[in-house]
C-alpha cells in the first residue's frame, strides 16, 4: 500500500540569475555561445544542467541539486 509522505527538514535555496556571482558560488560550469547559454551544476548524482530561474537548494550535508521554477514553486513554501 502508498502512503502520502512530506519531506521535514527545511532547505535553503535561491533562484538562478545566470549571475557571475552565482556561478561562482555554486561551482558551475558555464557554456556561453552567442545564440544559448548552458550552465552545468555538479551534484552528489553527477553534473545536472540549470537554467536561469531555476532554484539551486541546498541539502542538510551542504549538497547542492537544480530544482525546476514551475516544480519548486509548487511544492516549496518560503518560512524564514
């Protein structure tokens, strides 16, 4: 039997501007061409691409993942 769980350890995370700053911080390989621009973050599970406005969480042990604007801002609720 499925049973309904919810995740109970707040993150912390921001949204992704495609910011010199951010890619810094966030260790991200970016690939900027004329006509696209492409930025890889490196998680624990391998590289995994994010776009600009995209949200980079951060986990309890510090790790780092792309979360999806559309996804995130239906399944995470600010509380800070």
């Amino acid at each position: 039997m499925q049973h309904k769980y919810k995740k109970i350890v707040p993150i912390e995370a921001e949204q992704f501007d495609g910011s010199d700053e951010m890619i810094e911080k966030y260790d991200i390989e970016a690939s900027v061409t004329i006509f696209i621009s492409q930025y890889v973050l490196t998680t624990k599970e391998g590289p995994m691409y994010v776009h600009t406005g995209d949200y980079i969480a951060t986990g309890v042990n510090g790790e780092h993942w792309a979360i999806d604007q559309d996804i995130f801002e239906r399944t995470y609720e600010r509380v800070d």
